[in-house]
C-alpha cells in the first residue's frame, strides 16, 4: 500500500483524494486544510485525517466539530508520496519541506515544470517519472492537448498544432472570480503559455495557441487544428479515439452541443461530482481535409488531471513499470468506462 | 409494488424515476422520450423500458442503439400511476388521456391547480391526497415557500408573509434560455403567482410575493420575512428546522455563503446529480425581532419536488396513511440526511 | 466658479468630472490617476489636466503619450473642492491630506459614515451640508433608498421599510469580479448594512434590508416594501415620483421588463455612457395594500450618485443655499429629463 | 438628398436610421415597428415618422401617445431606399414587396446571399454594388473577416484563413437568449457558415472557420490564424491597420484586454450607444511568424454594419461612384476617428 498525503484539500486535492482512495494499492494518510470550511467536513465524513498547516488555529476547527490529527508536518512524516494540491506557486514554496524529509512530490500544473524538472502525462511519459522524486503533472488544458496531440502523431505525424483555448473563468464553487460578461484575452500576446507547456511533455511537437476566458464554469473548449505529415483519415482518427481510454467521443445520437449538456450527462451517469476524466472530443466536430485535421475538445478543469495523478504516484513508487498497466488499474478503480 | 410509468423523461422526469426506483414498494415500468438524447441512453443504462409518443419516430431511435419497448399508450396501459413531467402545459393536454383508462395521475407545479384540483405538499397535506386520482405537485418554490411557513406556522402562528423570490435563468443543462446579463422582473406586477400558489396548500396563509430572474443556473434564492401572531424565539425555530426531514440548515461553520458552495457542497457528499431535496435555510441568516422572523432560504429547482412526488405516488396508492411514515421511507430510500 | 479636483479618475470620478464641467458654476482642474490607462487618454481628449499620485511613475504617462500636469499634491492646491473617489477605504487615508491644507473634501459611499461626520442626499438633506468641510456621499444604493423613503414619507409617513437589495457582481467595465453562476449572500447575516447606512441620513426611519449578489453588471435591483403611518394611494404616489426630478419611472408602454432594457433604453435616449442618474421605479410594480406599498426600483450603480456628488460640491461652497435651486442647475447641465 | 426607409427598427435599424439622419445627402423618411416599445418612443424622439406593418394594431400604439405615420406599405412608396433590417428570415419574404414596387432594398446577413444576389463589403466591392436593385450587406462577423482578410490579401496575398469564432450569446438589450453558463458550439460540425460567408465577398479566399456562442453579450472575438503567400511583416502591418479608417487598433497603452474594457473604453469616448463601427485589432496581440500572421479581433455585433449600410445605400444610388469618397464621407458624418 502507497501511503498518500495531499497537501490543499481543494478542488483537485479532494479528487485525487477519492481517487486514491478507490485504488487497491494505495491509501490516504491525511489531507491537509488552512480553515475550517464545507470541504473540511467532507474530508471528516470520507475518514480522511484532518492536519493543519498553522496549529495555533487548532481550535478553530475543534469548535466546529472538525478533530485535527495534527500538523502538515506530522502528516508529511507518515507518508510514501505527498500530492502537492495547493494554489499555483505554494507548491514551489513547499518544495524544501519535502526535499528535508527526502519525501516524493507531485506539484500541479499551476507550478513551473522547474519546480519538479519533469512535466508528466501518462500516456506520452509514464516510464520517465518511474523512481523520480519529484514529477509535476501538467495542468488541465495541457493535458488534453497532450493526449489528443500524442494520438494523432501517432497516427498520421504531426507537423504543427494551432489551438485557441476557450477557458472557464472559474471553478463551479467560486464565487469572486469573473468576469461576469466579458471575453478576456489572457494573454493579450500569441502565443499563450500552453503551448510552450505541452513542448514540456512533447519536445518534438511545433505548436502555437491562443488563449482566452469567458464567462463559465463548467468546463474549457479547445479549437485545434493539426498539420499532420501524412494524410489523415477520419476513420482512422475516430477508431483510435474510441480505442483510447481518457479520449472519449461525444457522439451524434446524444445531442450534445455544449459543455453544460456534457457534465449534465456525467451527472445523470452517476460520475461522483460529474467528474470527466477523459477528454471530449465531439465526433461531429471532426474533420479532415487532406493532411489537416480540426476538432473541438472540452476538458474538465476539475478533473482531467485526477487520474494522471494517480498514475505518477505509482510511477514514481515504482510498484507499476508499465504505463498501460497503470492506466488500467487506475480507470477500472474509478469505474471511468466509454461515454 | 406500486408500478409507477414515468411521461416525459426530463430534469424532473429522470430524477422522479431513479427515486422510485430506490424505494422498496415501487417500481418503474416505464419512461417516455420524444426524441433521442443522451438522456434516453440514461434511461437505457438503468434499464427504464423506453416508450414514445410517436411511434413514426422510432426508427430514429433504434437507429442510433437505443430500443424502444412500446408507445406512451402502451406505457400506460401498464402503470398504477403515471407521474406526469413533461413541460408545463402539455400535462393539461395529457390529462384526457390519463381519464380515458382511469389511470391515477401525478401533475407537476407547471400546471394550473385546476388540472388536478388538488395541490399537494407532503408536510401540509399528505392525508388529502389518499387515494385521489389526480395531484398536482406544487413547483420547487411553492415547496420551498409551504415547508417553512407550515412549519413556522406552527410553532409561532403565522399572520403574514412577504417573500422575494430571486430566480435562475435556466437550469445548468439548458443553453438556450437568458438572461445572460440582466435582471429580469417576472413579473414586474406585484404580487407574483407564487403567493396565490402557497394558497392551494395553505389557504389560510396572508402571503405576497415579488418574484425577478437572474442569470444563474444553479438554485433560487428566496429571501422571506413573516409577522408572527406570537413572540417568535431564533431558538426555537432553529430547534424546529433542525429536527425537520426535509428542511436543511447550512451551518456557519461551511462558511457557505452562496448557492455554487451549497451545491459543491453537495456534490461532494456524493449526493446523486448533486440533488440538494431539502429546502436550504441559511442558518446566520435567521434573524428574529420579536414577532417577525427574517431568513434566506435556497431551494434546488431540480430536486425539491422530487421527493414530494414519491410520498404523493404513495398516498394516492393508499398503501400507507400515514405521512410521516412515507416521507420517512422515501427519504431512507434516497439516503437524504442532514446537510 | 468652483474649482474641482477630482482624485481618483475611475467608475466614479469620471463621471463626476464631466458632470462638474457640464456646470456653469464650476470647472475641473484636475483629475488623477495611478497608471496609465484609457480612462488616462479620455481624460487628456476631455481636457482635463492629468496629475498623478507617484511622481516615479511620470515616465510610464509620458511613454505613452499622456502628458503629466503635476502631483496629486499640486492638484490639491489649486482646487477649492476636491471630490475622493477613490476605491473605498482609500478616502479614510487620504483625509489627512485634506485636513493639512484646509481643503473641502467630499467623500463616497464606500467610507464609512465618520469619515466625513456628515453623510449627504440632496433630497434629504443639502441644508446640512451648507459650508461644511467634509461630505459623504452615501452609496449607489443608499441614495435610491433615501430618495423613495423620503417620498413615501412626506406623502404618507414612513412607518417601517422592508427592502431586499439584488446587486450586481461588478460594474461592466470590470473583469476580474464574480460571480459567474451563483447567488452570493452578501452578507448571510440580516440586516445587511444598507438599512443602518440609510438612518445616516435619515435618522427617524425603522428599516431593515437584506442583500445579495447576482451575476449582472448593469444595474442593482431593490425589492421594495414600506408600512405607512397613512392610508396609501397608488394615483397619489404616482403622481409624486412624476414630479420627482431624480427618481424615474419605467412605463408600460415602454415594454422594459429588466435592467438591460432600461439600460438600453438610456443608450438610446443618448444619455453619456447610457447613464441613469435618477432612480428608476417601475410603473406597473407599484402596489398599494392600505397602508402597504410595493414596488420594484432599479439602481444605476454607476450613476446615481453623479449628480448628488455636484449639489454636494454646491453645498459646500456656499454659493447655493436652496436645494432645489442646485438641483434645477445640476439637471439642466446635464440635460437631465423624464425617461 | 436620397430618401430611406428603415424597415425593421430595432437593434440595427435604430442604429443605421441614426447613421442615415447625419448624411448630408440622405434622410430618414419612415421606421417601421410591429408593437408598442421603447424603442417606438426613441423613434419618436427623434422625429423619425413611425410606420406599421398591421394597421389593426394602430391604437395600441396611440393609446401610450405613439402617432402613427401609416403602414409599411405607406413608407415604402415614399422612399428610394429601403434598408430591410428585420429579423433573420424575414427579409427574404419581404423581397416581394420591394420588387412589386420597383424599390431598391439592402438586406441584412441574416439573409442568405441568394435573396440579393450580391453580397456587400464597402472595403472589397462597393463598385459592384453601384445601381443594383438588391444589395445583402454581409454579417457583422463576416465584414469583420472580409475587411482584415482583404487588407492583408493586399499586403501579403492570403494563402489560407483559419478563424475562430467566439460569438456573444445574446445582444446586451435582450433577455430571453442564452447561455447562462456554457460554451456551446454553433455549429458542432467544422466548418461553420462564416467561411463560406467571406467567399460570397471574396471568392479567391481559402478560409475555414469554426464557431461557439459564449455566455456574454458585449462583442464576438475572432482569434485569427493567416497563411500569407510572402513573407509578413508585422510592422507592415500594424501601419496598414494604422491608415485603415475602418480598422481599429487597441494599444498597450490603454491597457485593454477584453470586449468589456473595450466598450467601456468607447463610451467614455462619447460615442453614441457606445457603437465601435471598426473591427477592433488587439496590437499586442499581431504576431507575424515568417509567412504566418496571428491576431485577435473583436467586433461589435450591433455597429460595423451599420457604416457599411449607409455605403451601400450611396452604391446603390449611383451617387458616388468612388468607394473611398463614400467611405470619408460616411466615416466624417459619425465622427468616426481613431480609437
């Protein structure tokens, strides 16, 4: 049994918890809370142990009825692997509390690939995190480009990718982030950060994206267009989709048409929170001319990077060396099975 | 087993059907659609037999895997009683042919109180329904609105109530109504429906209503004041909703101040479709000055009717008399504790 | 004429300039800014001479072509009155710097009422403020508040006021506030502050307001109710907002139902920016209950308090005792007339 | 002094009967409505006659103080020019009317190319346009496209044009289009209309687009991707943008980066209705890679027809023959000038 501790039990820290927690090979030693909040009492009613950073605000969860079972830093002592899920830029601060304790880290992809010096995605680098201290998994969108990316170079060689990242502008549960109605251009500049980021995971690839935010919260919507090297064949593209089992295919007969229809669907599947693991790709968006290849994607923001979490933690305990394995283990846990 | 046919498979529809599902003394015979969608491959995954309302259309169904057992006819024909969830209005059309063979028949809050000519509220009026052929289920506000007054009423005697009812704009799965950018007065005459609404629950309510749209998908805010004929006690009414079943109090220590908290609250508590059944009274908000009592309350319109419609099923079957013991069951059913 | 200051050229500030130059009696000497930005270069196409808090910065203004008149400090001297409006909290600050040299200054509503000592309405109390150093200006919605209340009251005796404040998340301009897609209890504790706020200017009246956010960035909606010490009547209150100059009323014929409408409406009328300064009742919400008044009225955050900030600037010069005199003048000049 | 008729005065035509009023050689003659608004009262104020399409609905209209000038039949026998601005679809069924009379009419792009036979961009092809019966001024998505493809088809010759399209959801003004929170690809399928629209204008362009509707009423943004068949150059291009009189350039230094600042930005400018009639080129965003250009463009969807309505009416006229003439002229009238 690998033992966990997450470190930011908040939107990505309390998934990857539960899905910790559904693997047979490992198990959660602890989360950790800055306040006493609604999440905190979830972690209580899951079983999870409850640690603080700052012990002088002990009291305030204990007045709430949240026992406290100790420090962030009792709970780094007791496990194999921390997942690192604060806010982007404390996981680099946290850094030197693990490299003390010689304890393996996962940072989020709110981090620099600096911060771990390895960008991971399980299908295109599980065997380079094998036995690493300190791996970062990369953030939602780049995850999904890297997915979908890795498929079609396999396939048909890719020559350049151009995508323009339509991005929510914040979680479900936020309430103070906006905008309210506005499209944001962030950055202003081309390109945007996510293409240099998928060059982290995928060095050989030519890509260029565009990036802004709109008013929504459920997921983001990728525009992508591919040059591949050789002629690309619809058919082709579609079969590999379906074989793939973190791309799933937003088909016709269902009548999907947005993200909001989508997570709409993964709730009435019964997905814990609605939860799309695998990127969306929708089967009417996809076409192809000659060598060139568009498609729409929606990610979920929340919950694509859940299960290559998972994975890095067993590449990096090295108990799994294959990264099909891995994938394996960690769906069949999580019940993720075709849209 | 009551057999229990489910026409119109929607927000309402889909979720009326799993709760029935889950109860020990029901079952579902059937669910009608009148055209694919992914909510009729839901149907198909937990195995609801599929009728539609025109069989010209079927091979647009089974053209795309999805079986169709029969016509609405058909469905009917099968059932003990149909619970009626299709869009407001069509349910008056539907009424004739519930007639025609007898069939006890459930009407949603879109319709007038005329269609069934008697407006149910499990709380309120369980004992009325016994053995009726028609009830009309009061919306997810009227809910909302009728738990707390009766229960307030109650304890302090209620001489008046005044409520604003600020309202989503769509539900989350709906992209194609607004307001995107607006408040919306609906309507701007004074009062809204909803006053006269509580009437055919409670007719000796005093109760005005205000009612406005607002560009949120996730629940209605309700902000409610009552002039009580006693002294009212904040104790004492706290007392009383805590104890109540389908009353929740969203404690301060959550720190949830709004309706996306409440609902990440319960998605993470791994509530299905992160259905909130119980109307939400914020706990620091209740306020109380002598005979008038303050509070704001959140009601999922998705949800609070779902359990209604279950415990009326039961007292139009006349299988069992009691109230409180078919709203114990029902809510056993569905695991609904407290928030 | 009065020379004006005005410090911090934002939402307000802006706003406050061009109805300051409008006036016969009164020019702008200056506005300031703490960085470089569009509101910067409609200040220089205005005219008005542009002075900045940290004279280090001078050069990011020059780079891009915006010329620098002077420091903060150099405005203050050559200005009779400033107007702060500057983000709340920051006025408090900056009393010290109007206290050294002697200065009046008018404060807005996102002080707090001991900033100045003396918190201002035309309607309700212009005499007060003859000759005084320090003003505040109340609030968007304390203003709209006071404006009805002092109306309801003259015609009939305000007994108590019930009103429920649905305010929007941010001003249009703005990007980085939310919410997007939640109702947000602001605050959950009842009263909201707006009540309290209200009795700063007018001390006699019994009210309690509870408030809350919406995702809009138009206008703020107030649901309103009041008991009157006199029968009321609906022909009489009508007749009164008609001859009220700042508080408008929202036909029937003219279809608005929303505060997108109405704004749209003013964008039509071509009022600058589309602005709305009086309050804006809506004709078909007003409802009399014997001694009961509903209605709706909705807010221009933006705008309201424009005009109320030049009488304000009047008052304290001295150069016009009477109320309605200033009001009449500040009215004119900016062409305000019946919607 | 050519006479128009503005059939349909809503969000376009009010605006395009502004336009036409400031002409030195044009005027309005008549608008037409179907039902008292408020915008029949801005119409009014202006002095525009008021036509009706239902002679039986004229009392409506005088009962809330709206004279009515006569039926649409009435003002399109008095004019030389109708432009048709009524909702998609409407204006193919209104052709005949136009053609019994022998009048000339501009339909909207809400129409299909086919209803006028030649689809209009002042820039690409006023020349086309001069003595034509029937004209279609393309959508406001499409003139945004044909006038930047056109200026660096000039500069650089265009090889091949990829755009995405993220479309606002509703016009700010209107209340019942969403989404509220969802991005929602209209079409799924690639590509969407807008490409096939641009070549109606400008037949030798390869251009695909893809296109989603987003939760915002402000602008649509175009994130645009060019294969130019030379070398670019970006300083080449900024100047070009620079002496393009229909092409605005948002600059660093107004620190602009979203459709809400922008429009914030235009109101403080004064312009009526806060109306941007040019494309608006974000300069930070042009990147020039070898022969590839990227930029981001935002378009107002409710003004940049507008400009190009008046020139149409000019072609159709036979009154100026020079594109460049009636471009000043119409340009000179708005005041439009530089951002």
């Amino acid at each position: 049994m690998i033992k966990v501790a997450i470190n930011g039990y908040g939107t990505i820290g309390k998934r990857v918890a539960d899905a910790v927690a559904a693997q047979m090979d490992m198990k959660i030693v602890g989360v950790s809370k800055t306040k006493p909040s609604f999440e905190a009492y979830v972690a209580k009613k899951r079983g999870y142990p409850l640690y603080i950073a700052d012990m002088a605000k002990k009291g305030a969860f204990t007045k709430v009825g949240l026992e406290v079972a100790g420090s962030v830093d009792d709970m780094l002592k007791i496990a194999d692997v921390v997942v690192d899920a604060t806010p982007g830029g404390v996981g680099k601060q946290n850094k030197s509390l693990y490299e003390k304790i010689g304890l393996k880290a996962i940072f989020q992809g709110g981090e620099d690939h600096e911060v771990a010096g390895f960008s991971f995605c399980s299908d295109c680098n599980y065997a380079g995190a094998i036995g690493r201290q300190f791996v970062r998994v990369v953030s939602c969108n780049t995850t999904g480009l890297c997915r979908i990316i890795n498929l079609v170079d396999s396939a048909f060689g890719v020559e350049r990718v151009r995508s323009v990242m339509v991005r929510r502008g914040s979680d479900p549960g936020e309430v103070k982030k906006g905008p309210i109605d506005a499209v944001v251009l962030d950055p202003v500049s081309i390109p945007s950060h996510h293409g240099p980021d998928v060059i982290t995971v995928l060095p050989h690839i030519q890509i260029t994206t565009m990036a802004m935010i709109v008013p929504t919260t459920f997921m983001h919507m990728h525009a992508v267009q591919m040059d591949c090297k050789r002629e690309a064949s619809r058919e082709e593209l579609v079969r590999r989709i379906e074989e793939h089992s973190r791309i799933g295919l937003v088909r016709s007969g269902t009548g999907i048409k947005s993200t909001a229809e989508l997570k709409e669907y993964a709730l009435d599947l019964g997905r814990p929170r609605g939860d799309l693991w695998e990127s969306c790709v929708f089967a009417d968006s996809i076409a192809v001319l000659g060598k060139e290849v568009y498609f729409f994607q929606a990610i979920h923001q929340e919950a694509d990077v859940v299960v290559e979490n998972v994975d890095a933690i067993r590449a990096m305990s090295g108990t799994v060396k294959d990264p099909a394995t891995s994938i394996r283990m960690t769906n069949e846990a999580m019940h993720l099975s075709a849209l």
